[in-house]
C-alpha cells in the first residue's frame, strides 16, 4: 500500500522561510513530487526528486531522503502569493502518483 | 496555463443525468490521466491511459466510464451518480519515458455537484 504523510495547515510571515515535511511509505519508489495548487486552480509542478539530496530551484527547494522514507520542500523569502497548498506525490515503479492529503500554507503580512 | 484544457469548469447534475467531462492536452504527450479531488482527501488516480489503451483502473465505480480517442483528448462519461460523487475532476497528462518518473501536467478541473 502508499501511505503518504503531511502537515495539514501551516502559517508563516511575510519574508520569512518555511519547510513543508513530506513522509512517506510505498511499494515501489521512483521519484517524489512536489506540486503548489491555489484554490480552484490546478497543481502546477515545482520539483522532482529522485536522488539522495536537495535540488535548489530559484526561492524552493526539495530534499530527499529514501532511507528515511523523508522530503522537504523549503521555501524562501515568503510572499504572499505563496500562500497555497503544497502537495507531496511519490511516483511507484508503475510511473503513477500517490498524492499527500496536502499542506495548506498561509503566509501573512 | 499549463496546456492541459478541460470543460466543463463547473457541472451540477441530477442523480438520474447523463454527462461528460473533456480534457485536452497541447503537450504532445502520451498518455493521460483521471483524478478525483475531494475535500480534506488526497488526489485520487482513477484511470491512466498510455497511448490510448487503459492500464490503471483503481476500482472505480462503473457510472464512470473513461474514452480516450486519441493521445490528446480524454473524456470521463457519467450516469446515474451519487451525492458522494461531487468532488473536483481533475485531468493530467505526461510524456512516458523510460528511466524516470513522468512529470504530470494538470488541467484546472471541472467542479462537480451531484443533487
């Protein structure tokens, strides 16, 4: 089975950096997603993990640990159009997705 | 924009109603993907299609029923559903290659309410 675990709301400052924790246990491992979805809109695609490690990409960054079943997604002087949910996605070696339940993230003033 | 389309945006049905849901995808890729988004929920894999032929059918109920035509548009046919079934109607598509997971691009979903 997939049992995939994060935070269901966070809040932080304007400015201020974040971390978002993923974890995860799967049968078959290929990679791990991270998605940002605004309300009514659709999850657009912010990292890809597959590797031991963090990838930096502009204001986000992924970490991932596959021993520890563990992903972060880091993300750097906050604005407020940050404000959103985070999805974490662990692909199988099916090639499909198996979303978190997603982390509502509200940055404030 | 992310290039994958869908419509309706929004659908409110009786339980007795017959509808369908479209997707379309100016990506070039090959294969196409159904999910369900409920609130509080994790993103659902209903049904995955890879040029054109199903291969993943996550025991969804039969008053679903996915065609996918071609590579580039999916439809999701609907009858006799439930209350239970409102939800957000999420379509993706990605390009199959080998040694790595697909990226999924999704489309911005049809908001659906069952009466």
């Amino acid at each position: 089975g997939q049992n995939i675990d994060q935070p269901t709301e966070m809040t932080a400052t304007e400015g201020a950096i974040v971390q978002i924790n993923c974890t995860y246990q799967t049968s078959g491992f290929n990679g791990l997603f991270w998605y940002q979805q605004h309300a009514g809109e659709a999850p657009t695609f912010l990292s890809y993990n597959v590797l031991d490690g963090l990838e930096e990409k502009g204001r986000f960054s992924s970490f991932l640990s596959r021993s520890k079943g563990y992903s972060y997604l880091l993300l750097k002087e906050l604005q407020m159009k940050d404000s959103a949910s985070y999805l974490c996605a662990v692909s199988n070696g099916a090639n499909n997705l198996f979303f978190g339940t997603g982390t509502r993230l509200t940055v404030i003033p | 924009e992310t290039g994958v389309t869908q419509t309706p945006r929004h659908l409110v049905m009786g339980m007795t109603n017959k509808k369908s849901l479209k997707c379309e995808q100016h990506l070039g890729h090959n294969a196409m993907y159904w999910y369900k988004q409920s609130a509080k929920k994790p993103l659902e894999l209903m049904f995955v299609y890879s040029l054109e032929e199903r291969v993943e059918n996550n025991s969804v109920p039969s008053r679903f029923s996915p065609e996918c035509p071609n590579s580039s548009h999916l439809f999701l046919h609907l009858h006799t559903l439930q209350p239970e079934d409102s939800a957000l109607y999420l379509c993706a598509s990605s390009l199959r290659t080998s040694g790595r997971a697909d990226t999924q691009y999704f489309g911005p979903g049809t908001r659906l309410t069952v009466l």
